[in-house]
C-alpha cells in the first residue's frame, strides 16, 4: 500500500479548538476541514476520528453519505449545475449534456488537469431563475446551454 | 443598530421600538435593493454598488436622512433585480447598474418616476407605480413572510420597528405556558414543513413529556426541489424564526435549540449566526431573557446534503453527528427525539408564523383559511408560469388563482398541463382540478400533498412519464438505503421508467410499476420510501394516455423523451432569423440571414431547444420511425 500523503496539520488544528470533542461535532468538522482541504484527505480523517473519539468507521460512514463530502481532490472551479424539478423543466438535462461534452465528465468528476470539478445538485432554491448553473461561487439564471463557455469562463476567471 | 442595552421589561422593549420608530420614520427615503438569491443571480449585487455610488455623489447618505438597503427577497424574482423606494413605495423591475444615476437623481431626490423602469401590467399594457398595485402583490397576503423585502436581515433595529419580538414579548411577560400553547391551539396552526400536524398538539405533548432537558428545533433543510421559502425567511427576516423557537421554548420548557440549516444556503447561515448574536446581545436570547429569568439558546447546525434529513428522526441523527437514517416512528420525537430526550421540531415557516399568532393573536389567524387548514401558506410559483417567484396567500385559495391570477399565465402562453406539489413525496394536479381550493386534505385527496410549498407550473412540453422519471432518479440517489422496498424498489422502478422514455416500454409495464408502488407504501420504513411512488402513482392516474403513448405507439407526445422524436425545420416558415443557430448547442442548424435553415440530423440531439425558441413556429417534432434517420411527416 502507498503510504498516505500528509496535509498540513494546521488548518485541522485550528478546525478541532472551535469544537466540543465529541461525536456531535464531526459533521460540523468534516465541513470545516473540507473547505479548508479542499476534500477529505485520508490522513486527516484519521487525526478527525481520533480527536473527537469516533472509531474511524464511522467517520467514514458520515464521509460517504453526506453529499457535501468528496474523498477525492476537487478541481479549481466548480461548475455545479441544479437538477431541481424547475431547472429540470426548463432545461438543466440539457445544460448538463452541453458540459459533459465541452468537459468529458460526468457529474462526480474532476478534469485531469484538476482545472473543473462537474456536479449536480438537487436544487439551490433559486427555482425563479430556472435553470442555474453555479460557477464556484456565480450563480447565472436562465442559463442556456449555448451560452456554457462564457460562464466557465468566469470561474476561470476567478481563479486566476 | 441594536439595543444599547438589555430589554427586560415590556415598557423598555415598547420604549426602544418607538424610538426606533420614530427615527425611521424620519427619514426622507430609504431605497432598498433586493439581495436575495434570484436577484443576485440576475446581478442585483451591481445595481446596489451603482446606487450606493450614485447615492454618495449626490452627498446623500444617513445624516441627511438617505438610507440604501440590502434588503432579503421581495419575491417578484421573475422581475429582478427589483428597487423599492420608501415612502413613496415605488418599485422599480429589472433595474440594471447604469439605471442608478436616474433612480438617484430622479426619484430620490425629485420624487419623480422613471417610466422606463416601472412594471407593466401585462394586460392594461399600462405601467404600475406601487409595489402593492401589482397584481402579483396585491392578490398576497402575507404573515410568515411579513417582513421580508422591507427590512435590512443584519439590521436588529429594521426588524424590531417592523413588528419583531412583539409576539414574544407578549408571551414571556405576560402569558403561562399553558396559555400560550392554547394560543397557538386557537390559531389552528399545522406544520408547514408538509404533513400538516397540528403544532399545539406537539407542544403539549412535549410539555408533558418527563424530563429535565428537553429540545427545540427548526428545520431549515428545505430539501424538495422546486421550493425556496424557507431559504428565503432565514435570509430575509431571520428574527421570525429566533423569535418563535424562543416562544415554542417557553412554551414547552425548553432550553436548548437547533436551527438545521441546509448545505446549499450559506447565506441563511451568515444571516442567521448574526441575529442570534444581536439577540442575545439585546437579552432577546441566551440567559435571562427579557428579564424574566427563563434562559433559551440556539446553536446553528450545516446539514451535510442529503435530503433524508429533512425527514424528523433522520435530521435528529445528523444533528448527534451520524448518518441521517431514519427510525421507526413508534417512539414520538416529542418523548424522544434529539439524544431520545423530548423534542419539538418545526419548519422555519411555522416558526415564523408563531411569532405572528402570539402578536396578533390566535383567532386572527384562524380568521384566514379553510375549516381545517387555517391562516396563510407560503409558496414558491416556479416553472412554466411567467411571473415566477414567491408567494403567499391565505389557505384555500384555488390553483387557478395562484396560476392565471398571481403567476399571470404560462409562458409564451403555451397550454397549461399540471401543478406539481410536495416535491418527491407529491403529485401533479391536472387542469381538470384547477378550481379546487388549495389546503392540506385537497391536495391529498387530489393525490399529491402540501409539502413543504413548491409549486412547480407544468405546460404542453413537459413530459409527465418523464417528470416521474426525474422524481426516481432523484430518490434513487437520496434514499439512506437502511430498508429494502424503498432501497431497491426505487432501482428497479426507475429502471422501467429509463425503458420507458426510451422506447423499450412493454405491455403489462404499467401494472408491474403500480404493483411495485403498493409494496414500497407498505414496507418502507419512512415517510420517504412511503411517499416515493406518489410522483408515478399521480402521473399514472391525471396522465395514463402519456404512458401508453409512450409504450404502444413509441411517442413521447410532448416532444421531450430524445430516442422517441426527431426535430425539424419547416422551410416555408422558417424566416431565417438566426435564433434557433445561437441556441443550438451542438451546431446542427446552419444557414444565412432571412434564408431558411438547415437541420444536420446527424448532429441533432433532439433536445428541442431551437423549438423553444422559434418565433415562427417553424420547427416541428415527430415521431422518429425504427429506421434510425428516417423522418415522418411532422
């Protein structure tokens, strides 16, 4: 077996001194860590898991069935795009064939060059401007898919 | 602007809203902007740097009493971004940054209209100049979402001048428990989360349940999909919720709270995390509050996104920090419910409106409604109908009202087909029950449910076998997994509807799906599994003619499941304009201006969106025939 990368300690750290030491607080945790880490990274799980003395299974099982986790690295921009009944209606099928085709992903998926993460999601609650794709944190309404390399632009953008 | 100091009687608190009254009142104009999640989609965080810009190089700014304000969602997102001026109570629709030097110069400081900017009324053709003349707003009545649009979310101040904590000051100075729980008894409240229990009961029940240390919740994880209120009241007037979580406290002896806030709104957890701090500054919250020596607090808790955890026992094991499975509901949550100690959750809505009741009282709000559904409910109006956004009516008005009255209409005036309700644990109502008046027994009765009041607008192009389909795939992937009808029923059933749209539907299917149906509403373990054939069972009974269209005959009569149509263009009506080349997203459609264009079959993919576009009706679909690429006359 590969031995585990190590991350940087000090942002998990900083993460387990704002929290109770306790089962109640991992969710709580694991979001914290993956903003900072981008995912969630093997090793510091482990160090989550002995903190907060839940048996690493567990973490686990939290880590896997939680839609906001990832347990591997995520791109630069995220491009998510909403499947809500309004989007859907009104066009977000469409939306995501257009960026499995520019990007060769499927939802889930991270480009090689760790540039553009593509996700679904099941309604960002912004049915009025149906459908929505979501470029990091820009939401633009009434996305059409003709108009998609204009806002992964903006994401690319942000980053730079 | 908060209270300088603790508010601890009921002439201190009435002392500081009058003061904050009379400053407010004050002021020449107050210009507010809409901030909330469609407006800024739409770009309304521009428009509020233009205004403020404009704003300061006119010098008018707090101290010669011009005020700009971020306010929450006014709910006309269809419009936005939207512009409010106070006093004058002018709205200003899809105002764009380079408008602000007009709204500025113009309106504020002369009180005279922008024509350009004002709503048109669709059908008078004639524009509106008040925000409450507007027939989207006039035909509203709103309570839980009372303040929101008109006050500043991060401003303690806007909220208290506006009505906040009045209800609660009434409760904890003035009122026992028990009465306060009889008030909301009067009222005839029901959970606005969906399933409709009568709030007082649960109460009481937790009152009375043993026990030291007892929980109130919110639960803020607006899972369905379609609705937004609930993001909404957090974002735009966070203090309803504290407000009524500190009277349900008081009420059943609670001294711990839980807001469950959903992953995807982080700004209702920034808004919220502020008011609970100016709260408990203002001695609102946390010990003592309001001098009365009953302490109360409220923790904010992320969920992790998964939409099982808008289910009560679910959201309580993710609030201990495990995964969100749901138990068996033979133990109440108001016995045992967070850590198996006595819990009452509610919806952010209903927190909202117990606020409201204990204001105003609890026969006031009986005084609006339906025998058995009483005061108002909030609704977000999305999908095919033109002015989407979010509404709020008293119960029992009917569907048609909501559609033709306050949506105005479907979109490009297509033919309407259905209203689909109560997200993945709902139904779609047909034209046919257009009339029947909106309340929880109706819509359960119409076969769907009250849900948590996403109202999606369905025309002529949306494919109800197709809808079902989406309901499935979306529960496939939100089922916990912890119970077999629910965990495989739902893989199997989605795999016949896959077969289905795309042209591999066989005789016998319908009654192997409404088979499966029967065994997932009796075996599931929760609401989730149970209510997860309602989307197919109400498709398969308002829109059977769909399904057997799409078995026999290989069709899909509105033109959208993609291996059953072929798309085309018409020649002679085709007036070459160009639009249909710009929206097609894989370049199949060529041609030069004002010349007839030309459809590549080998590059279309049937996803219709140079139909939806077309202006002169020049694109057709049809059936596609067996021998792949040959077409059939449209």
């Amino acid at each position: 077996m590969n031995p585990m990368p190590c991350h940087d300690p000090a942002p998990l750290d900083g993460i387990l001194a704002r929290y109770p030491h306790d089962e109640p607080s991992l969710i709580q945790v694991l979001q914290d860590v993956h903003h900072a880490y981008n995912y969630l990274p093997c090793d510091v799980l482990l160090k989550v898991a002995e903190t907060l003395e839940v048996p690493l299974p567990r973490v686990f099982s939290v880590a896997t069935f939680y839609k906001a986790f990832s347990l591997s690295p995520q791109g630069k921009v995220i491009v998510k795009i909403c499947t809500g009944t309004a989007c859907h209606i009104r066009g977000a099928p469409q939306l995501v064939d257009e960026l499995e085709r520019q990007l060769h992903l499927k939802p889930g998926q991270t480009t090689q060059d760790m540039a553009f993460t593509l996700k679904t999601v099941n309604c960002v609650g912004a049915c009025a401007m149906a459908p929505l794709v979501i470029v990091n944190e820009k939401y633009h309404g009434n996305a059409k898919a003709a108009e998609m390399t204009g806002y992964l632009k903006t994401g690319s953008d942000d980053v730079r | 602007m908060s209270a300088e100091t603790r508010v601890e009687s009921k002439a201190a608190f009435e002392a500081w809203r009058d003061r904050l009254r009379t400053e407010r009142g004050g002021r020449k104009a107050e210009v507010l902007v809409c901030c909330g999640t469609g407006c800024l989609a739409n770009g309304a965080r521009d428009v509020a740097e233009a205004i403020d810009g404009a704003m300061r190089a006119r010098g008018l700014d707090a101290s010669v009493g011009f005020f700009e304000k971020h306010t929450g969602c006014h709910g006309f997102c269809e419009r936005g971004p939207l512009v409010l001026l106070r006093p004058s109570g002018v709205l200003y629709t899809r105002v764009k940054p380079r408008d602000a030097k007009a709204i500025v110069e113009e309106t504020v400081e002369k009180g005279q209209i922008v024509q350009k900017l004002l709503y048109r009324n669709p059908e008078t053709k004639k524009p509106v100049e008040k925000y409450d003349e507007i027939p989207f707003y006039a035909n509203q009545t709103r309570v839980a979402m009372r303040r929101i649009g008109q006050i500043d979310p991060t401003d303690l101040g806007d909220a208290v001048a506006a009505g906040a904590y009045a209800g609660m000051v009434r409760a904890l100075l003035e009122m026992k428990p028990e009465a306060v729980i009889a008030e909301v008894e009067a009222s005839g409240l029901r959970g606005r989360g969906g399933a409709g229990f009568a709030t007082a009961r649960k109460w009481k029940s937790c009152r009375q349940a043993k026990g030291e240390r007892k929980f109130i919740l919110c639960n803020g994880d607006e899972g369905d999909p379609g609705a937004f209120k609930d993001r909404s009241i957090m974002e735009g007037d966070p203090h309803s919720v504290v407000e009524g979580m500190v009277i349900g406290a008081y009420a059943v002896g609670a001294h711990e709270g839980y807001v469950y806030v959903r992953d995807e709104y982080p700004l209702a957890v920034v808004n919220l995390t502020l008011a609970l701090e100016q709260a408990r500054k203002a001695g609102l919250l946390g010990k003592n509050i309001l001098g009365t020596g009953f302490d109360f607090d409220i923790r904010i808790s992320r969920g992790g996104g998964a939409f099982v955890c808008g289910e009560s026992s679910a959201l309580m094991r993710s609030l201990e920090g495990k995964v969100g499975e749901p138990r068996a509901k033979y133990v109440h949550a108001t016995d045992r419910g967070l850590f198996d100690l006595p819990t009452v959750l509610n919806n952010v809505e209903t927190w909202s409106d117990v606020g409201a009741i204990l204001e105003h009282g609890g026969a006031w709000f009986a005084g609006m409604g339906t025998a058995k559904s009483k005061g108002t409910k909030a609704f977000s109006l999305v999908g095919k109908v033109k002015n989407t956004g979010l509404i709020e009516l008293p119960m029992g008005t009917t569907m048609r009202h909501i559609v033709y009255g306050i949506g105005g209409g479907i979109k490009d005036d297509r033919p309407f087909k259905a209203v689909q309700t109560g997200g993945p644990s709902g139904g779609c109502v047909p034209a046919s029950m257009l009339d029947v008046p909106v309340d929880y027994e109706k819509l359960t009765e119409a076969g769907s449910m009250m849900g948590s009041g996403g109202m999606i607008v369905m025309d002529d192009r949306t494919c109800m076998v197709d809808v079902a389909r989406y309901f499935l795939k979306f529960l496939v992937e939100e089922s916990c997994g912890k119970c077999t009808p629910c965990r495989e029923g739902l893989k199997q059933m989605l795999a016949m509807y896959e077969d289905l749209c795309a042209g591999r539907g066989r005789e016998g299917d319908l009654a192997r799906i409404e088979r499966l149906a029967a065994a997932m509403q009796l075996g599931s373990l929760c609401d989730l599994g149970r209510s997860a054939p309602n989307p197919v069972l109400s498709t398969l009974k308002h829109f059977r003619d769909e399904y057997v269209a799409h078995i026999r005959d290989k069709d899909c009569p509105a033109g959208i499941c993609r291996d059953l149509v072929i798309y085309d263009i018409v020649a002679e009506r085709c007036e070459g304009c160009r639009v249909c080349i710009k929206a097609c997203p894989t370049g199949a459609i060529t041609g030069e201006l004002k010349q007839a264009h030309v459809l590549d079959q080998s590059k279309c993919i049937s996803c219709g969106s140079c139909f939806d576009v077309c202006p002169t009706d020049a694109v057709v679909w049809s059936k596609k025939t067996a021998n792949a690429g040959g077409k059939e006359a449209a």
